[in-house]
C-alpha cells in the first residue's frame, strides 16, 4: 500500500547562473563578411502609406535584422558565411521565407524554404525579391444578419408553411370551382375505399393550378 | 480560437515600451514635437513631447550586434545612428517617418581595442576615435552619408592618456601626472594643428582640498565641452581655454548639463535625496544668477538617481520661456518635468523587462465577505449560539444587501468618476498582476485595463533567478492576500525576501527581510497554518532549513526538495523532516543527468495551481487508457558536446521526490532551447535540429496502461510504485522560430489545454495540444479514427487565425503566463517582453457564457411577436367559432 504521500517541487534554481541563450551558429563561421540584399515589394492596393517602418527583416529569426529604405530596397550587413532562413516580418501581410546560403567564398544562393524536404533546391532569383503573398487572415467573419438567410432557415419554413396552410386554403376553399373539385373528389372516395394513385394525379392535373393547392392539402392531411 | 474583428481592444491590450533610455534628442523643429531616444534594449524609438507615446520605433538585434553607440539628431538634421560592436553600422533615419536613409558599415581591424572607440558626428562627417592608452589617439573621419573616407586615419600622439580619460566632443581630456600635482590637459582631436590645453589641475581648487582626479562628462546634449572634475567642480572649454564656472556641483550625486537659453548659457543641475525627494537648479552662466523658474525641489517626485538625459527651453509666445527637463531614475523610469517641477508625462520603461509575473485574486467585496463568514460552518458555530441570533443576522446581511443595490441605482452616474474598487467580480476574471522587473522595481498591474495600481522599487533587490509565491489569497476575509519574493541582496548575494499586499503594495509580515546566508532552494509549504499563510521554507547553502514564519515549522513533513546546478546537471535531492526542535534536510538522492560536461538548459515543473481532471482517456473500444499523473514530476533538458554528433540534447522526466528517472530521450546533433513545458502527463520542450536545419518541438506523453496501479482514490506516491509508466512521443516541425511557450491553465482543467507560443516574429500563437499530441497516428483508419485523433503530419500549422494578438506585434516576447479564471472556459494571459501583451483565450470555445454576439433583440422581438400572436389567434378563433354558430 502506498503511503499517502503529497510534496513539493519547487520550480526554479536559485544557485544557478543565468543562462546564454545565444550559441554561435555550428556552421563553420568563415572570417569573410558578406552581404544580404534584396528589394521587399510593397502589398498591391495597400492603402498604408508607411509601409516601410513596419517591415522588418529577419535573418535567422532575429540572429539579423534589416531595414527598409524608401525604394523597398535591403541591406543585411556583416553576415559571415552560413545558412539563413530571411524573413519579412510585416504585421499585415505574409511573405514567403527564403533561405540564403554563403559559401565560404562568398558566393550566395537563394532558395525556398522547405522544411520537411531539407535537401530539395528550388532556387529563387538573387537579389532578393520578396512580395507580399497575401493578407493575414486574423479574424473569423462574423455572420451577417440577412433577409434571405432568416426566411430559408428550416425552422421558418416550418412556421410560415402551416400558417400558408391554416390561412390561404380555406380562402380558395370559397371558390366554387374548386369546391366542384373536392366534391367529385370526394365522391370518388366513397366509392372506391383506396383510389388508384395515377387517377389521383391525373384528376389533380386537369384542375390545373389550383387543385395543385388541393394536393398540397391532402398531403397535408396525410400528414 | 479566434477572434471577431469588432473585438479588437475588448479582451486584450497592449502597451509597448522602449527600455532604459540612454541618449535623447529633442526634436522641435518638425511638426510634431518629439525626443528621440536610443535605449539599453538596443530600441530607436521617437516620443512625442506631449503625451509621451511611441510614434515610431525600431528595435534591432538584442545580441551585442545591436548595441546603440551613437545617437544624433541636431534640428533639420537626419538621425544618425552607430549600431554594433566591431563591424559597426551607421545608419539614418528620417525622424519623421522613421523610415531608413541610408545605412553603411565600418569594421575596425584592430580587435581588442574596438571596444574603446568613441563616435561623434561634427560637420556632417562621422568622427571615429579609438585611444591607444598612453601612447597614440587614432581619428577617422567618414562621410556621414556615403561612409566615404576623407583621407586616412590620423595618429595623434598622446602619451599622457589613460583610462580615466573622457572624451566631450571633439575635446579629449585627461588628468595626468602624480598624486599631489596633477595636470588637467585636454586636445581637440578634430582641429589640423594639435594644440594641447594643459594646466596644472590645482588652478580649479581651493587650497587644501584634496583632489582625486576624477572625471566625468556633462550629461545629455550639452552646448559646449564641459566636464566635472571629483564631482565638484564644473568646467567649460571655450576658444581652446578651460573655463572654471563659478558654481560648484550642488550635490556629490547630481547630474549636470549646459544649455543655451533665450536668455543666455544656462547649467541646470539635478538631484535627488533619499529624504528630501527630487532638487533641480539652474544658473546663468553669463549674469550669474540662479534662474528662479527652474528651481525645484520637495519630496513631490521621488525619482531615485536621478539623472538629465536632456533640457529643452521652448520660446512660447509669452515672454517667458518654457522649460522642459526630461530625467531618467535608476528605476528605469523616464520622466518629463516642465518648470514647477510638474511632470508632464513618465514612462516606466523597466516593464520592457520583466522577471517574474503572478496573477492574484481580488478580495471579495464586503457584503459577500459578510454573507460567506455566515455560511462559514467553523464560524457559524462560534458566534450564533441560537437559531435566533442566525436570523437576525440574516436579516442583517439582507438589509445590507438592499441598502448597497440602492446605492448602486442612484449613483449609478457618480461611479463612472469615481476608480471601480479592487473587488472581485462575478467571473472572476478582474485580478491583479503583480510584476517583478529586472531591475527591482515591482509592480501591481490591473489586468483589465493594464493601469499601473502600485509601484515600490527596492535597489537593493537583485533579481537574477527571483520567484514568486502567493502565500495567502484574498479568499479569507479577515487576513489580507500575502505575496512574498525571494531575490538576491544586490551587493552580498545573500538571500532578500521582501513580503507585500498586492492588492495595495504595502508591506506585510516579514516586510523586508535580509538573510544573512546565501539560498539554495525556496519551496512553499503545502499545508497553512492557523492564519492560512502558507510557509516559506529556505534552504540555506550550508544546507540548513530556515521556515518562515517559525511557528509553522511543526507542519513541515513529506517535503521533498531538490537543487540542480545549471553548469555541471547535477541534482540533488533532499528530504526535510521536522525533529522535534527544528527542521533538518537530508541529502536522499543525487542524479548525473545527461552524462560528461552536459548543462542543463532548462526545467519545467507543473504549475502550483495546477489540477487534474481525469484520471484516463476513453478509448475507442470503450475501455480507458489510464494517465500516469505523477505530481513531483520533472522535465529536466540538457545538452552536451559530443565529439561525433557535435551536440546532443537530452530530455529527462525526473520523479523529483525519489529522484527516479521516468522516462528520457535524445536527440543528435541537436541544441536544446530553454523552452519547456509539462502539465498533468504531457512534455513539451523544443531544440533545434542542426542537421536539418530546423525548430522541432518533442513531445511526451505518460500512461500508466489500461489497467489502474493503484485503486480509485488513492493518492500518488513517488515511494509506493517501482513500475515504469509507458511514454508516447513524437516529434514535430515548428515552421517558426519561438522564443516563449507555455500551457493554457484553467480553473478544473476541464478544457483543452493548448500551447501558447511567443513567435520571434513577434506573433502570440495559440495551438491545441491535439495537433502535437504524440499518439497521432500514421494513417486514419479505425480505432484512432473513431478516437477523433489527427492523422500524423510533420509540420505544424500555424495559421493566421491562431494568433492571438493579430496585428498588434509583441517585440521581444520573452515569456507567456497564463492563469485560471473563475470560468471554467477562460484562461487569462499575459505575455511579457519588450512589450506586454494581455487577452484571455477559450481554448475550448465559451461554452460557459453566452457568446458576445448574442442577439438580446431578435430574441425578445421574436418572443414579444409570439405571445401577440398567440393572443391575437386566439381572438380571431372564437370570432370565427361566433360566426360559424350563427350560420
């Protein structure tokens, strides 16, 4: 039997020195220092007119970080050789991420960024040339209250169907020519106890528009 | 999960700092008046004169790459800044828009002396001076906008300097020579012909005085090269001649600066005193007089260390001219003073770095105190000894009731003005959050609105590795709400334990305390004693067990602590036991985790407040996978260097009261990040993959089967069971870097518990734990089908619409709390960096209230038009029955 037991874990260390977050890149840092550049393009029909002091680019989620000049143009200064994953960071708009890679003699390739397939090269052109792919999409519409949406709702339907039933039938119920109808009809149902369904119909369709109410009221009834 | 667009601002707010300011600038030239300001936290920000917001900002890299050397602005000027250390960037700006101009790098060959390099911008070139002690002044000149060399670098040669030389542009000045007859000299390092000033440094003081030789530079943006010498004496540099002013400094501590005023060369002087609060003088230099508007002092504004970071003498339109005096403390906080010492606006720029946060109820308001001591069993026992004397007071407690529904009704315009007073609500959703900033000032925020409601600042608080714990909530009326933090003194390292009410930010109970030991370990009894409090228990270095209060040391049994050193993984655990007379700690089990030279990154423990709901996971074949929910368990990363696999990162689930070792896993050529989470039996912790280039997140989950180990009821012991319980995991890509995560907590832990992460793009996402749940299966069929598991996919989506905080960027996010709600549904949020960022998020959706868009009216009109319906069928009924029985 377990001895009932109940303690205390204490979360932090408190001898414990503070902790480099920072570790140098495992890529052999070469002592050249190269540059990233590359044009971001600004969000077509976007009506903000500063749009360069939001965008913001990231190099190695933060490692780099570049500005925007007026022209959209970019600078990214003192990188020494290495992979980079460049990024746009706009509050606004998603752009696609690109993968820089430097070799040790400075030579530098663009490509997508795929991180399930690491080996798959897709090159893309150098300078960079980053467009907005599209808006980010925060929020969840919300439902708008319309006209149609209410009277094609079921639970509608099945409240102004029998109203249409209880209140516009026995109005054509007065009309003689329709009371003729339902009479025959209902004669015909006397004399044969379960009436044949094609003679059902066809009597119906001859009567034309109205009698189609008639049926709708049978089938009413059947209900 | 996510949000409507009309509740933007409803549930969540932001505010965004800059940081510690170190260089400021007025601009008053462009239409909107601004200062703009180059902080610690390597931020470029403008501030509006008026208000103090933020109107642009840039923030570059928290590395030393982003360091902020060189701010300068002059009017109709561009900003200029020198960013970096060894390469450097320069770098313009508009200061209007913000927006870059042009930006250059230089790089200094010679390395070890990089650091020593001073920048100014003089005639629109960018002076570069790097001394070489004792020997040589190297100047270089760039062009500010090109970075264009004008001609080489020039070597002045200077042997008298040495490290207590300071440089006020383009003066650079010494004291030289020995004790007793020292010579002031200073150079202007820009001008063609070198010309030494040189006087022997007794000139400037009186006979008698002993003169250490201590330089310091004006403060802020001074119109002309001064300097202080020992902190008493002031001197200009006018025409290559020193110029001793007439005044001395007015306070050991105070901060200087000179101006030119409308009404001529003005040195203004701050200080501030413990006693006598915030002092500010100003002199006219050119008719030495004190200038009587300026002057200031009383206990008003209490700024500690007070230091100018600039003055701004504005003309108005009147005859006098306006001052405004922009003052930086050692709390961080940047005030602006207009004359009168009233302060325009402040800015608490040390909540761009907090240490520690903690959510602590509201107390209940009094009449619901009143009626909760009634239905209080214990309590109802003691005072009513009849039926009677209970009816009375229920009468009592209902005439109360009455009294205050009326007060509200008829003040109900009167509230408005007047502040809502700290009681909790119905849902419990209004708290305070108590925060504890880097550099030791504390806060008590309210969440709602995000309004500062106290502020104590301790400089004695180092608040390297702080916690926190709230000791007694506001839920026991008679006794106050107790938080105590347990830092470090700053100068001895030994324990400092400082004890407040956060709901007001007074002292308590042990007020401040000093420990004269260094601390190993803090813990929190789990059981209260009479006064509800829960006890504090230290445990010193030498291994000795202080409790706190004393009197609740015979309450202290089954604690079990451990101590885990960052550098070598070591761990150690202790059993604490009370003798008799004291409480001792015995050593019971030690770990090498991780292997030779490995470190610890990081450790998640569960959350205090944590709870378990279900014991087990209904499966699809009706039977129950039954969790292994051990409370004492951690998750302990390290990582180690491996000769063939460089790193290697290894995630351990430690029982840290036996100090068995549940469940582990490594990963290769990997590098472990401090992020880690666990709560209830799931692990979470992130590393990047260097062999693939990537951020995986790893996770764990622990089952004890589908039979139980112990019967329904029972407690867990970490003792009692030796089986092993079976883990689950798997690994995922995370198409983001994080830099922040944490858990969703609610109050039963009925609702889904998701993962919050703090995106380096600055984005706060919001991910169920469903979709990095380790039993996802490889392929849909069947059971886990049925299950409602989410086949396996390897990359994480992380859409737009989790984000928590749309548009609204959170810089910098460092760290995530979350805290349970009175709704069971609701999790409160906050999500520290350089900016703060509060909402509440549903992980499960508000299936305890109503939803926000509820239509009131539709559903009144719809019923309102049945019962007339009703009615009028009714009466159209028995008209139709009247005529049909006429007929």
């Amino acid at each position: 039997m377990c001895r009932m037991l109940s303690s205390i874990v204490p979360l932090l260390l408190l001898a414990a020195n503070v902790l480099c977050a920072v570790n140098p890149s495992d890529d052999e840092v070469g002592v050249g220092r190269y540059i990233i550049e590359g044009r971001v393009f600004p969000p077509e029909n976007s009506d903000a007119s500063n749009w360069q002091i939001d965008t913001r680019i990231h190099v190695n989620a933060g490692e780099y970080i570049g500005f925007v000049k007026n022209d959209g143009t970019f600078t990214l200064h003192n990188v020494p050789s290495g992979s980079y994953v460049v990024e746009i960071v706009h509050p606004d708009y998603m752009y696609e991420p690109v993968r820089v890679e430097i070799n040790s003699r400075g030579r530098i390739r663009a490509r997508r960024v795929n991180y399930i397939q690491t080996s798959q090269v897709i090159q893309v052109p150098y300078p960079l040339k980053m467009k907005a792919a599209t808006r980010f999409r925060y929020f969840q519409v919300r439902e708008q209250w319309r006209i149609t949406d209410f009277l094609f709702n079921p639970m509608v339907i099945m409240m102004v169907l029998p109203l249409f039933l209880i209140m516009i039938l026995p109005k054509m119920m007065n009309d003689p020519e329709t009371k003729e109808d339902l009479k025959q009809f209902g004669d015909i149902a006397k004399m044969t106890e379960f009436p044949e369904m094609s003679e059902y119909f066809a009597s119906f369709f001859s009567g034309g528009a109205k009698p189609g109410a008639a049926k709708a009221k049978q089938n009413k009834k059947r209900q | 999960m996510c949000i409507y667009e009309d509740q933007i601002g409803k549930f969540d707010w932001r505010q965004t700092y800059v940081g510690r300011i170190k260089f400021a600038q007025f601009d008053t030239v462009s239409t909107a008046k601004k200062i703009i300001v180059a902080t610690e936290e390597n931020v470029l920000a403008a501030l509006n004169l008026k208000t103090g917001q933020v109107m642009w900002r840039h923030v570059f890299e928290s590395a030393s790459s982003g360091d902020i050397q060189l701010l300068h602005f002059s009017d109709g000027d561009k900003v200029t800044t020198v960013t970096g250390s060894n390469p450097y960037l320069v770098r313009g700006w508009d200061p209007t828009t913000g927006v870059l101009l042009w930006e250059w790098p230089i790089s200094i060959i010679d390395t070890e002396r990089a650091h020593l390099s001073e920048w100014w911008v003089q005639n629109g070139m960018l002076v570069h001076l790097l001394p070489a002690f004792g020997s040589h002044l190297e100047v270089t000149m760039y062009n500010l906008m090109t970075g264009s060399n004008r001609g080489a670098t020039s070597k002045l040669p200077t042997v008298w300097t040495n490290d207590g030389c300071i440089l006020t542009p383009p003066y650079y000045t010494c004291i030289s020579g020995n004790m007793g007859n020292y010579m002031l000299l200073s150079l202007d390092v820009t001008s063609n012909a070198v010309q030494i000033i040189s006087k022997p440094l007794s000139n400037y003081f009186s006979e008698g005085e002993v003169i250490e030789g201590n330089l310091r530079p004006l403060d802020g943006k001074t119109s002309q090269p001064g300097f202080i010498i020992d902190d008493k004496a002031i001197l200009l540099i006018k025409n290559n001649e020193f110029e001793p002013l007439n005044v001395r400094l007015a306070d050991q501590s105070a901060s200087a600066t000179f101006i030119d005023a409308i009404s001529g060369p003005m040195l203004v002087q701050a200080w501030s005193d413990e006693n006598k609060g915030l002092s500010i003088t100003a002199y006219n230099i050119a008719t030495n007089t004190e200038i009587t508007d300026m002057q200031m002092s009383g206990p008003k504004i209490n700024i500690p260390e007070a230091e100018l970071l600039g003055v701004l003498c504005i003309n108005t339109a009147r005859e006098q001219p306006a001052y405004r005096i922009l003052l930086n403390g050692a709390d961080d906080a940047v005030h602006l003073l207009q004359q009168g010492g009233r302060v325009v606006w402040s800015r608490e720029e040390s909540l761009a770095n907090i240490v520690a946060a903690e959510f602590v109820d509201l107390p209940v308001s009094e009449t619901d105190a009143a009626l909760e001591s009634e239905f209080d069993q214990k309590e109802a026992i003691k005072v009513y000894s009849s039926v009677w004397a209970a009816f009375v007071r229920r009468l009592h407690t209902q005439y109360q009731q009455l009294h205050t529904l009326i007060q509200n009704l008829q003040g109900e315009g009167a509230v408005l003005d007047t502040p809502s007073p700290l009681v909790r609500d119905y849902f419990n959703l209004h708290k305070i959050i108590v925060l504890i900033t880097d550099v030791g000032k504390i806060y008590g925020m309210d969440n709602l609105s995000g309004e500062i409601l106290w502020q104590r600042y301790d400089g004695n608080l180092n608040t390297e590795s702080v916690v926190m714990f709230t000791r007694r909530s506001a839920r026991h009326p008679p006794h106050d709400a107790y938080v105590t933090i347990i830092g470090k003194h700053e100068e001895t390292g030994n324990g400092y334990v400082i004890s407040l009410n956060p709901i007001r930010g007074t002292l308590v109970g042990e007020r401040v305390l000093r420990l004269d030991v260094r601390l190993l370990q803090v813990a929190l009894l789990h059981t209260v004693d009479a006064e509800k409090l829960h006890a504090l228990i230290l445990l010193d270095e030498d291994e000795t067990v202080q409790v706190l209060p004393v009197s609740a040391a015979p309450l202290v049994r089954d604690l079990y602590m451990y101590v885990a050193d960052r550098e070598t993984g070591r761990m150690q655990g202790y059993a604490l036991k009370y003798d008799g007379r004291q409480v001792i700690a015995q050593r019971t089990w030690s770990l090498n985790l991780g292997g030779a030279g490995a470190r610890i990154v990081t450790i998640a423990g569960k959350s205090r407040t944590e709870r378990v709901h279900s014991a087990g996971k209904p499966l699809a074949d009706r039977s129950v996978l039954y969790k292994y929910s051990n409370p004492n368990l951690l998750l302990v990363v390290l990582e180690r260097p491996d000769p063939t696999h460089k790193d290697v990162v290894t995630a351990v689930a430690v029982d840290a009261a036996c100090g068995a070792v549940v469940a582990a896993s490594t990963h290769r050529r990997a590098r472990a990040l401090p992020l880690a989470v666990h709560s209830d039996n799931c692990l979470a912790y992130l590393y990047r993959s260097d062999k693939h280039r990537r951020l995986e997140i790893a996770t764990m989950e622990l089952y004890e089967g589908n039979e139980r180990w112990l019967p329904a009821g029972t407690q867990f012991s970490s003792f009692g069971c030796a089986r092993a319980p079976s883990v689950e995991r798997q690994a995922y890509i995370v198409p983001a870097s994080l830099t922040a995560l944490a858990f969703t907590s609610t109050e039963k832990a009925i609702t889904d518990t998701h993962l919050l992460m703090g995106l380096s793009t600055g984005m706060l996402m919001e991910l169920p734990w469903a979709y990095v749940d380790p039993r996802r299966p490889m392929t849909l069929s069947g059971e886990p089908r049925e299950e409602g598991l989410i086949p396996y996919a390897p990359e994480l989506p992380l859409p737009a619409e989790a984000s928590l905080n749309y548009n609204r960027t959170v810089q910098r996010v460092r760290a995530i709390y979350a805290a349970p709600s009175g709704l069971e549904s609701t999790s409160l949020v906050l999500a520290t960096g350089l900016d703060l960022f509060y909402t509440r998020v549903a992980p499960s959706k508000t299936f305890d209230l109503l939803k926000d868009d509820f239509d009131y009216h539709l559903i009144s009109i719809v019923l309102a038009a049945l019962i007339v319906a009703t009615y009028s069928t009714k009466y159209f009924a028995s008209r139709k029955m009247l005529k049909q029985a006429w007929k």
